[in-house]
C-alpha cells in the first residue's frame, strides 16, 4: 500500500463507514457516502478522457463539492488545482492555460466569468456547475448533481507515490504559481504531522493507519475541524481538511462566503468542533468581539468543544493569542510558520505558556542562511533567509528558473526558501521579520512592514494595519501605514506613529498614515499589499 491521499482515505472509509466525514450545513455524508461520491466524480473525469497527471481546477466556494470534486482527482491520480473564486476573466485564463487544466468544476454563480473565457482555453475537455442559484450560464456544462446521479463509481486503483499533488500561490507578489510536490512524501509528511495531534507515534506503513484512526475514532470520537479560511488556500484545505482526514476526521465547512464570526462560533457550537483553523489575528479579533457580543445578550457560545486553534499565514500578535486564551481556556493554540513552498517552524501557546508574535520553535530541518550561504547562529544578530528542509517540493510548474532560485541544495540538502526573512534568537528560536519582497528601504535602513504593523495594532482604537512604502525624495522610501479603526474610535496620524516609535526605533515608525473603512486582505486573511500601496498612493496624489 502507497502514502497517496486516495488510498489512505479509501482505507480509512472501510473501517470508519458510518462515522461523519463531511459537514456543510443540512448536507452531512458519512465517510461511505463521502468516498462514493469522489468515485463518482473519478468515473466522471474519466470517461472525458483525463488521467493520471491531468489538472482539473476547482473554481469553487466552500463546501461538500469542493472535497468531493479534490477527493475525486486524487482517486484518478490526477491533480486538482486550486482556482481563487476572486479571479475575473483574465486572471482565470492566466491560471488554467499555465495548469494545463482539462477540466473545471465552478459554482453556477461564477459561470458568467467561464463561458466568457472558455473559448480561449481549448484544452478544457469537461466543465462541470454545481448550482447555487445560477444555473444555466454555461450551455455545455454538466450538472454537479446530475454527474453524481447518474455516473457509476470508479473502482479502486493503484496509484503511484510519483504522483503529483499541486497547490496554486498567489504569494505577495507576481503571478500565481503551481507549486508541485511528490504524492508520497507530501503524504507522509502530512501523516507526521497529524498523528502527533492525537497522541500517536505516525506509522512507518500506510496499511496501518487505518486501523490506528479507527482505534482513536471509536474510543474518543475523534477529531472535528473547521477551517474557517477558503478551501482554495493552503491553509484552510491542509490545515482545515486534509492532514484531519488523514486521522479520519470530520470536516465541517461554513456557508458564509465572507468571514462571519457569529456563524464560525454558532457552528463550533453545534458541531462540537475540536480543531478550529483561522488566520490570525484577521479572523481571531471579529471571533473575539462576536463572542462578548454574544456574551453580553445573554446567548453565550458554549465553546467547551474546542482542543486546539490552528492558525497560519499571518502574524497572529500575544496579544490577541491572550484574549482567546482567556475565553477558550482549554484550547492550545498552534501557531505555524509555513507557506505553500514548506513548513518552517511553529509556536503553541495555552492558559499558563505566555503567547508570543512571530517567535517560533524551529523545525529540526529549518535553518535560517545569509544571501552568501552561510548559516546564521543563534544570537548573532544577523538577518538572514529561512530555509525549509523536509517536504521540499519538487518546483514550480513550468518555470524551472524560478525553481532553482526557490529551492536549492546547500551542503548535499535540499532546502525550500519561500522569502522569509528572520534572525535566530539565542535560544535557537526564530524570529520572523517578514518577506524580503515587501522590506522597505528608508534612509539606508531595511525596515520590514510586519514589525510596524504589529506595533501599529496595538496602539488602542487601531484594529488593522498593513505597511507600505511610497517613493520619497528625502528617505528613498517613506514609511505608510494604512489603517483601519474600530468602530466608534477617535485616532489620528500623530498617535499612531507616536504608538508605534514607544515600542520600535524611531526610523521605523509611519512617516504618514493613511485611514481606510477595512484594510485590504485576501478572503484568507492574508495582505493584499499592492491594494494597499494603491490606497495610500492615491491618498499621497502618486496615482498608478
């Protein structure tokens, strides 16, 4: 038996057939019914045509649909691609003529966007609509449901751990990527990182796991995740759903399709929900306000349910790590530091282990490199690149220079190098500073905008903050904050960038700052920098 996500899932729905696997609203499927469908959507892509290696992009919101179409591709041993439910028509045509995608599973509402493009993209051999109230804008797509009805399961495969497994990036700047890793370690390395979670040494044989899910589910329960953020990032479809089903467990999905906090806190509640994946402070603050709020009327959350907090991709600041803990005091949260190129380190905080911002345990294959390739030591005070060892991934899809400046081999080890930037604490803890690609030179100085933003957020009344750099004749860069308040707060420019230089140099602190309703984020939570730096351009009169 192969590390392959199809495999071990199809093992895992033979021993554990009647307990939970997916939840979305009134929709609820046992893992039977959960692995059915998916082979219905293989036989699906196969009688189209695809096969092993062909990319189907998900262009999809939240929901069943969306695990069932992924689980499908896996079954069929071909890629599923992650499609932003944000991207307009040319972005849409970018990403699937770089994937090489032959087919396209997209929620009706989105369907005006797919038959605007589909003409340009000749490879599309099947587009399938799920329908959420708009259906019919695209005449030669299949219906979801009627694809479910009506098409026999595929049967069980073997499947090669040479399999591809793919995940689209944004990143914070450029155009999106496909990074590609190889099915079986992406596998065991995520197998490694769930069974800790239950209190388990990971198995050494893929036929085993079964068995030890099953042990765990029938004795506890086991584990009921909730990822908050889309499915079409990293965060919400690794952290939310795959490394959970990999310990057999129930994953339930929101139907907002914006972050509502009242329904992530009412869900948990109803669902008994253990893990619970957000990110950071984007989704921690609303989740904390709803709560009080809720308190305050009488109706509060019962959120005794909840084991652990995960959250990645963003700062998460103590400070909000501490008002968490002081409403779920029973939770842990995990802190991870990774990207869609690896896994970089992690911090865990609980009731009695103060909360930390951006100071994280390494992981034992995690070393931080100068740009001339030595290795930066604890305590130094140098600045250098965080390096992923591990799960490396095999490269970018289709653009082998841009892999070999990521992921490179120092002393015979191949490291991931995503574009963080950290220093080494004395105590071997990294420190992250931020991206390279966003540092901010300002008066012969390398400012990183994440520090300014965390000191800016905690000056009171200040609930968001991104940092920017718009071009100045004095400084080369000046520093601009772009802010967003709390309802009802009364905060101007000076207090801000008095806030900020209490806690950091001087030289760091917001030469202006710009007040918006909403800081711009991804639907993930995660800086959307080049709005930002547009908001405070118009604001300076700098235009484009």
């Amino acid at each position: 038996m192969e590390f392959h996500y199809a495999t071990i899932w199809e093992s895992i729905a033979d021993v554990l057939p009647e307990h939970t696997a997916v939840v979305h609203g009134d929709v609820r499927l046992s893992w039977r019914e959960y692995d059915e469908r998916a082979a219905r959507m293989a036989a699906a892509y196969s009688a189209a045509g695809l096969g092993p290696d062909s990319k189907i992009g998900l262009y999809l919101y939240n929901g069943n649909e969306y695990l069932e179409a992924h689980y499908g591709a896996f079954k069929m041993r071909g890629v599923p691609v992650n499609v932003n439910y944000r991207y307009l028509d040319e972005e849409l045509v970018y990403l699937l003529d770089n994937a090489d995608a032959e087919a396209l599973v997209f929620h009706s509402s989105l369907g005006d966007r797919v038959e605007r493009i589909r003409a340009r993209l000749p490879k599309l051999q099947l587009l399938i609509e799920v329908d959420d109230g708009g259906a019919g804008q695209v005449p030669v797509a299949r219906r979801y449901d009627e694809v479910i009805a009506t098409t026999a399961p595929m049967p069980r495969i073997e499947r090669s751990e040479d399999d591809i497994y793919m995940l689209y990036t944004g990143g914070t700047t450029g155009m999106p990527k496909g990074v590609m890793y190889d099915m079986g370690g992406f596998t065991r390395a995520f197998v490694g990182m769930g069974f800790p979670l239950l209190g388990q040494a990971p198995p050494a044989d893929p036929a085993e796991i079964a068995g030890a899910v099953a042990a765990v589910v029938n004795a506890t329960g086991g584990v009921v995740s909730q990822p908050c953020a889309p499915l079409m990032h990293g965060t919400g479809i690794w952290l939310g759903v795959m490394i959970p089903q990999l310990m057999g467990a129930t994953v339930v999905t929101l139907q907002s399709r914006s972050l509502d906090p009242h329904e992530v806190l009412s869900t948990v509640q109803r669902e008994k929900v253990t893990n619970l994946v957000i990110v950071g402070d984007a989704f921690a603050k609303p989740m904390i306000a709803a709560y009080d709020e809720a308190a305050a009327a009488g109706r509060p959350y019962d959120l005794s349910s909840i084991q652990m907090i995960i959250s990645s991709g963003v700062m998460w600041t103590a400070e909000v790590k501490e008002q968490l803990l002081e409403r779920i005091e029973q939770a842990v949260l995990l802190d991870a530091m990774g990207s869609s190129e690896g896994s970089m380190g992690s911090s865990i905080s609980m009731k009695g282990v103060p909360p930390s911002t951006a100071k994280f345990t390494q992981n034992p294959t995690t070393k931080v490199f100068t740009e001339d390739g030595r290795e930066v030591l604890p305590g130094s005070g140098e600045v250098g690149m965080v390096a992923a060892g591990g799960m490396v991934p095999v490269g970018y899809f289709k653009d082998a220079e841009k892999s070999a400046r990521t992921f490179r081999t120092i002393d015979g080890v191949r490291y991931s190098f995503p574009g963080d930037m950290a220093m080494v604490a004395d105590d071997g803890t990294l420190v992250l500073l931020g991206r390279g690609s966003q540092v901010i030179n300002s008066g012969g100085e390398k400012i990183f905008p994440e520090e300014v933003e965390e000191a800016a957020k905690r000056v009171e009344g200040v609930v968001d903050c991104l940092v920017v750099g718009l071009p100045d004749e004095k400084f080369g860069n000046a520093v601009t904050a772009v802010v967003s308040l709390a309802d009802g707060a009364s905060v101007d420019e000076a207090t801000v960038i008095a806030g900020v230089k209490e806690q950091l140099a001087g030289y760091k602190a917001p030469k202006k700052v710009v007040f918006v309703a909403k800081v711009p984020r991804a639907p993930n939570g995660k800086a959307d920098y080049k709005t930002a730096g547009q908001l405070a351009r118009d604001a300076a009169g700098l235009g484009e």
